[in-house]
C-alpha cells in the first residue's frame, strides 16, 4: 500500500486495486463468473462438468451473503463496530425487493386481484398501505433497496455515534434492533405480510424468475454488484476516510483528540455498509423466491460475524471466503446430518475465536510469509 | 312460567330439606329407609316428565342423606336401571362396558354391558329444576367448603321465594365468609328489585352481579334508591380501577422479577467481570431442566424435587460456567468481541446437545400444591401463589447476592481485581481464581434463574435464547457493574411492559420497550445508574 498524498484523477481509479490480494480476488470472482456461465450453458446437461440451474442459483446465493459479508467487514474490520444487527439491513433490502416482486405478480396471484398482494386480500384489507405505493415501479423499489436501509443506518447511527455508544453496548443494541424489527415484521398488521412474509414472486423487470436464463442472469448480477461493491470498499479503506476509520478502530479518543469529527466518519461508513447489506438483501431475495421475518433474527445477524470472523477480519476477500465457506458447509451438513449443523457452527465460532483469530485470510498471509522467508518462524505467532 | 314452576317447587324442596337436615343425626332404621328410597326412585322410572318432577320433589323431602347424589347422578345420566329392575349408579359412562355399583348401599357391582342398562331419562325443565335444587342443597352440607360454592353460586340467582329461606340460613350460618356471600346474594336481589337496604348493602361490594344489581337499581322509578346506587357504582368503579392497577402492578412485578433473575447473574459476570457471556440464557435453561432432572429422579414429590433443585440448579449451570471460562473465556481476556462470538457459539452447542440427548419437545415440570392457586384479595383482585413465590425468590436471591459482594472476602477481591488487576494480583489476591468463582457465582445464579422459571414457563431448549437479549437490556439500562441498577431496571422494565401491554398488545409493547432502552443509550450510554469514581475506569 503506498502512502503518498498525490491526488490526481488516475490515482483515484487505480488506488483501490493497488494491493495484489484485490487484483487476484477480483480475477478469481470474474473468471469463476465466466467459468460457470460456460459450464452452465455451453456444456451439454448429461456431461459430468455441466453445471444445473439450481448450483447456479445455489452459487448466486452464496454471493449475496458475500457481498453482505463484505459489509460487515467494512464497519467491524476497519471501523471497529461490531453490527450484530447487519441482517435487519439486509432484510429490509429483501423486503423493498420483496414488495416490487409481490406488485409484479399483478392479477395472477389466487385471489387475482390486479393490485393487492394475496395476503392482503386474505386479511380483507381494502387498500393498499400508504408504504407499498411505488413499489410497482422498478426504479422506484431499487432506489429504495438502497435507501431504507441505508435511513435507518443513518438515524440509528447518528443516535449512536453522537453519544459515543460503543464496543459492547453497541453490538447489543443493534441486536436489539434487529430483534425489534424481527418482532415487529411477525405481525400482521405491519403489512409485510406477517408469519409467511412475502412469497410467490412470478417476474422481475418482465423476466420470469422460474427460467434458467433468468437464475443465471440473477447469478452474473449479483457477481457483479460483489465486485463493484468490493472495489467500492476497497476505494473506501484505501482514502483517507478509510485512514481515520482504522484510526478509530484503534485509538477512538485519540482520533478525536487529533481533531477528527470521529462519528461523522463512523456514520458514512456504516451508512454505507447498511446499503451494501440491503443490496445484498435484493438480490437474495429474487434468487430464493421468499423473504420472511426470521432474516431478522439475530442469531443469522450473529452468523454474518462468524463467516467474517472465519474468513478474516480488515481483508475484505476474507470476508468473502469465510461467507462462502460456512454457507457451502451447512448446504452440506444440513442435507447429510441436519442435527449436528448447530454443533458444527458452535463449534466454529469458538474453534474460530480462541485458535484461528485472523481467520483463513491470516493463515494464508502466514503461509505466504513462510515461502518468502525461508528461516521457521516460532509457532508462537501462528496464533498471535 | 316455566320459571314460576321451578321456584315453587324449589321452594317444596327446601322445607324439605330442612327436615332432612334436621333428621340426619337420627338414622336407627336403615333396612325401612331402603324400601322406603327403592319406593323413590322406583317413582322416578315413569313415562311422564311431569310425574318425574313431582318424583324428584319427594326425593328432596325425604330424609335421606343419599338424595344428593342420587340427584347429581340423575343429572348427569348416570342413574340406570338394570333390566332385573334394580337401580344402579353408573361410576363412568366410557366405553362398552361401565363400572357400576348399587344405589342404595354404595356397593361396587363390576362391570355392567351397556345393553343390560336403562337410561333414566329427564328433558330440560327437569335439568334447570335438578340444578337449582342440588345448588340449594349443599348449603346445608357440613363441608364449609362446599356451602361457600354453592352460595356463591347464588349470587345474581336469588328470587323472592327463596329470601326467606336464606334469611334463616344467614341466622344460621357459622362461617363468616359463607354468611358474607348469603347476605351479599340477598342483596343482590334486594337492590335488582329497587329496595334501599339491597343498594346499601352492595356498597362498595366488587363482585360483578352486584355491579349488575346495582346499574339495574340505578334506573330505578325512586329517585333515591337510583341516586344511592349511581353513586356507589361510582365508588365501585373506583375502587375496580385500583384494584385493576394493583393487578397490573403485580403482574409488571412478577415479570420484573423474572427479569431480574435472569439478569442478576448477567450483572455478575458482564457488569462486575466486564466478560460477555452469550450462553447466560443456556445456563439458565439448565437450571430449568435440573429441576425437571429433579423430578424425574423423585417421582410423586414434586415440591421437594423442587426445593432440591434450588441447589442442584446453583451446582449444574456453576459447573458449566466453569468450564466455559476455562474452555474459552480466559483465552479471551481483553477482547470482548471475540468473548461474545465464543460463547455464542457455546449456547449453540448447549442448545443442540440439549435437544439431541434430552428432546427438541418441551418438559412439563409440576408446580407443587403449595405453590398453585391463587391469594384471593377481593371479588376483583387475587393474586397466582406461583408468581409470588418467583418475586419472593428474586428478591432472596438478590439479596444473598449483594451480601456476598458486599460483606465477603470474595466480595471485595472481587472488586479489587476488576477495579485494577495488576495492582490486585500485586497484593497477593489470586486474580485467576477470583475469576473462576466470580464466573461460576453468576452462572449458578443463572442456574437459579432456570429453576424459577421452570415454575412459570415451559422448559425447551429455546427457553434460555427467550431471555438472552432481555438480560443484556436489564444490565444496560440499569447500569453495568452495578447490581442495584439490575434490580431496578428489571423491576420497572417488567412494569412497563405489562402497563404499555393492555393498549399496544403484547408484542408492540416489548418492541416499544426495546425501542424505548435503544433510545435512552443513545442518551445515557452507562445506564440508569453509571459507576463513577475508580470503578468507572476499568
């Protein structure tokens, strides 16, 4: 990482990508990218290297929660915040998505009325809640998808941030947020369709969410909006802004004292985050066909922290691994043995913790250090 | 009509009674008493509805002392003739094959084929006729008990033939309670009909049939009598509206005193230690199933089983606190962060170990006798013995706690090390194991809390997760480190809760309350009740 001052418009494109971990990260997303596209649509469906439509998806899913990993990162690797409430983001991310897919499915819904989501009609509701109004139109719901979450970020955070709430009580606040809204989205008189949430979704922008063509399209969107908010992150952490937040992370009084606004700084990063998670939660939402109150529940908030714990804190790619890694681990675990899932995880957050502080990412940073100099290092920093 | 029937032969029945009350000492001939009962109930077994009543009535004026459950069985079906012609008493009516035994000497006679069985029918007008007369027969019961049901079943039932009657058996009447229900019941009526003495009488009675009687006589033709009774319904209604408060107050009480407990040993570990422990709910549900253990280990005693398990629970989650310090935490000093994902992690492997060897159902733990039903204060108020027990608990519990810390070496070592480590460890105090006993202290505490709430809630494996979040807010509101603030917090968060709960719903009030701590940390990040001096510092 260079660390000069010069500011022309060249370094502004280039700074992001100057560390090599960023360059091979974004090639291995891009070529994974285009390796299953060609897999999944050049290769004939009886070869063994043909890739079906739900991997496809399966692979789209786990990309979201990437790029919600990645956020998190960005407010607990460099800024210090530990968010156990990210999940609240990104549902509420899904729910915007969620409710322009419930307005796309129109008339064809089991009641067939042309304006009022099936759960509406079921609770006999006349009209439509004032919220839901331009949620018809495709503009207007991803605006949102960005824009609710990121409101909330923004009251919350500046509540928080101005009154220097931090470390523990912060995170147990934000659980409690997250555990509010998740109480608060289980009733029906919310509107958000209660219980069972929203579900059935037949189109997006007039392509039907049942095709290949359309999961693969889903797939590549959300490989995109990994790397773009990827490189956004990287841009974040490599300014100056990103300087101070890691300055906060470390020394919080002393920052201020430097004569940093140190929660203004706290408050766009976290922002930020907040819109990373909730178009995290967009493009979940489509891919599994049904948002519903339990994304807000805080164990899943807590279950983010861990691929971010698992995968590396302040590396941005690790987060991305970690969040991969888990997920692929309980598709697996959760089909051959459902009943030892839990003591798996369990077990990961303290194996994680106590033996593996810097996660994948530092084991590879230590792998790499060993090769590069030959003389043993002393076991001791393994696990320093 | 139909009702003018019923009374006058209510009435026949009650001198009826009277005698047989009277009579029941003196039973010398019981072979004459048997011909003369077969002779009864053999009038009962007729075509005619009519011919039946008047049949029942000569029940009620006999002097048996069988009458009254020869009429309970007659009511409920149960009273049958054989095809032989004898009567019997049907003890369960399940099945093909029914238990019976003789009417008249009690006898247990086997099983008898339903086929072989005949059905003493009634219709409607002899069930209300049934009803009311075996109401009035048990005041003459020599089971105080069972004369308090049936005179408080009277209450609102009262009519003009029947004043007399209780008049005498208000004279009569030993029991204050019993006579306090007769007369209220007399009342009742009296203020239904207008009468002044009746209004006088129900003031500031808050049973709901007197506030009937008394909006009825409120519209009353007399000015005065209505005048009397709007203005002790005004009293009433006043009176209703403290007693509601009370109850709230009582029940805001009871889950601030859950609250509490649950929280208090959080208090210990998170507010005194500074180590964040998310598997404090886990331990707390294994306090919970300690006393199921408990149980089911002493089959038949449930309140000892209970009482063991006070100790039992302490012991079971201390141990476990133990070895989640010495297994995870003390790797972690330091790094709360990373002390809350570890130990979340652990209550994920609790709960699943849980589920796997004892069962993903919840356990019925009893509650004991002496622990069921409730404290009746008044007509509008009574207050569940079981809560009272749990508030009665916490506040031992809080009690005991803050000796400890207070008044023990513990206690002040404890301090000591929080406070500063270096310099504790530096006169001697053996820091490493002031946090062993300290943790172990709150996680018994927990176990404690686990016990408790077995009494009230149903014991599964999620049991701790419900009480997890609800700790953390109690401690942070009302101030880490400081248990004082715990107790508070928790009492007036449960308060509130069941103040917000009539209006918003039970769901919207915990979401406003949990809104409502989000936002008063916002204003007072230490709490309710922020440590100040050297304490602060750490």
């Amino acid at each position: 990482m260079s660390l000069t001052t010069q500011s022309s418009a060249n370094f502004w494109l280039t700074r992001p990508f100057s560390e090599r971990s960023t360059q091979i990260f974004l090639v291995v997303l891009l070529a994974t990218l285009a390796l299953v596209t060609l897999l999944h649509v050049a290769v004939p469906a009886g070869n063994p290297l043909h890739i079906g439509a739900y991997t496809v998806n399966l692979f789209g899913k786990y990309l979201s929660y990437a790029l919600l990993a990645v956020a998190v990162d960005l407010v607990w690797g460099y800024l210090g915040i530990l968010s156990l409430g990210h999940g609240a983001f990104f549902a509420i991310g899904g729910y915007a998505m969620g409710m322009y897919l419930m307005r796309q499915i129109g008339d064809r819904g089991t009641y067939g009325d042309p304006v009022l989501p099936d759960f509406m009609v079921f609770l006999s509701w006349d009209s439509l809640p004032w919220f839901w109004h331009g949620f018809d139109m495709a503009w207007f719901a991803f605006a949102m998808v960005l824009l609710a979450p990121g409101l909330l970020a923004l009251v919350f955070g500046f509540l928080a941030f101005r009154s220097r709430v931090t470390g523990v009580y912060l995170s147990i606040i934000t659980q409690a947020l997250t555990f509010a809204l998740m109480l608060a989205f289980f009733r029906n008189e919310m509107g958000f369709g209660g219980n069972n949430g929203l579900t059935d979704f037949r189109e997006i922008l007039g392509f039907d969410l049942r095709t290949d063509a359309t999961r693969l399209g889903l797939f590549l969107a959300t490989g995109i909006a990994l790397a773009l908010g990827f490189i956004l992150c990287r841009a974040i952490v490599t300014s100056k802004l990103g300087r101070v937040s890691v300055a906060t992370r470390d020394a919080e009084a002393r920052t201020r004292f430097l004569g940093y606004r140190v929660e203004r700084f706290q408050l766009f990063v976290f922002v930020v985050s907040a819109m990373l998670a909730g178009l995290a939660g967009a493009l979940y939402v489509p891919q599994v066909g049904i948002i519903n109150p339990s994304e807000f529940s805080p164990i899943f908030s807590i279950e983010i922290v861990l691929w971010v714990a698992l995968g590396g804190r302040a590396t941005l790619y690790g987060a991305v691994i970690g969040a991969i890694l888990v997920n692929y681990a309980k598709t697996i675990f959760t089909g051959v043995m459902p009943d030892a899932w839990l003591f798996a995880l369990g077990g990961l957050f303290v194996f994680v913790t106590v033996f593996l502080p810097k996660g994948v990412a530092g084991l590879l940073e230590h792998l790499k250090r060993r090769r590069h100099d030959p003389t043993p290092t002393p076991d001791k920093e393994a696990t320093a | 009509m139909r009702r003018f029937l019923s009374l006058t032969l209510m009435c026949l029945l009650l001198l009826g009674i009277t005698v047989t009350a009277q009579a029941q000492t003196d039973n010398e001939n019981s072979t004459n008493d048997d011909a003369a009962a077969l002779e009864l109930l053999e009038a009962l077994d007729v075509e005619s509805y009519a011919a039946k009543g008047e049949a029942i009535t000569a029940i009620l004026q006999s002097d048996d002392e069988r009458a009254r459950d020869w009429l309970q069985a007659l009511l409920d079906g149960r009273l049958q003739r054989t095809d032989d012609g004898r009567f019997v008493l049907v003890l369960e009516n399940r099945g093909r094959d029914w238990p019976v035994a003789d009417v008249l000497t009690g006898e247990a006679l086997g099983e008898m084929s339903r086929r072989e069985l005949d059905r003493i029918g009634i219709n409607n007008n002899l069930r209300n006729q049934l009803r009311s007369a075996i109401a009035v027969v048990d005041l003459y019961s020599p089971s105080v008990e069972r004369r308090l049901t049936s005179a408080e079943r009277l209450l609102g039932e009262v009519d003009a033939d029947l004043v007399p009657t209780l008049n005498d058996l208000i004279e009569q009447e030993e029991d204050d309670q019993v006579r306090y229900r007769l007369t209220q019941a007399v009342a009742i009526y009296r203020a239904e009909e207008g009468e002044m003495a009746g209004v006088e009488a129900l003031d500031g009675s808050l049973h709901p049939r007197s506030r009937v009687a008394l909006s009825r006589a409120a519209n009353s033709d007399d000015p005065v009598v209505a005048n009397a009774a709007a203005a002790s319904l005004a009293g009433i209604e006043q009176q209703l509206k403290i007693n509601r408060g009370l109850e709230t107050l009582y029940f805001g009480l009871s889950l601030g005193s859950v609250l509490v407990l649950a929280a208090i040993g959080l208090a210990i570990t998170f507010g005194v230690m500074g180590v964040i422990n998310m598997a404090h709910g886990e331990l707390i549900m294994l306090g919970a199933y300690t006393t199921w253990a408990m149980q089911q280990l002493l089959p038949g005693q449930p309140g000892l089983a209970l009482v063991l398990s006070i100790p039992a629970g302490f012991m079971v989650s201390a141990l476990a606190g133990i070895a989640i310090e010495r297994g995870v935490i003390q790797f972690l000093k330091g790094r709360p962060l990373e002390t809350l994902l570890a130990t979340f992690g652990v209550s994920l492997i609790l709960q699943q170990l849980v589920r796997t060897v004892i069962s993903p159902q919840n356990r019925t733990v009893i509650t004991p006798e002496w622990m069921s039903g409730s404290l009746v204060v008044n007509d509008a108020l009574s207050l569940t013995l079981n809560r009272m027990f749990v508030l009665g608990f916490a506040l031992v519990v809080f009690a005991g706690l803050m000796l400890i810390m207070r008044r023990t070496r513990l206690g002040l070592e404890v301090r000591a090390v929080t406070q500063n480590r270096a310099m504790a460890r530096s006169m001697g105090i053996r820091a490493t194991r002031v946090d062993i006993m300290t943790f172990a202290l709150g996680s018994g505490v927990a176990g404690l809390a686990g016990v408790a709430l077995s009494q009230l809630t149903n014991v599964g494996p999620n049991l701790g997760q419900n009480y997890i979040i609800d700790s953390f807010m109690v401690v942070v509101f009302g101030g880490v480190g400081n248990l004082w603030g715990t107790l508070v917090a928790g009492l007036s968060l449960g308060v509130i809760n069941q103040v917000l709960e009539p209006w918003a719903g039970a769901v919207l009030a915990k979401i406003i309350v949990l809104v409502f701590i989000i936002l008063f940390i916002q204003k007072r990040p230490r709490g309710l009740f922020p440590q100040k001096g050297r304490a602060a510092e750490g």
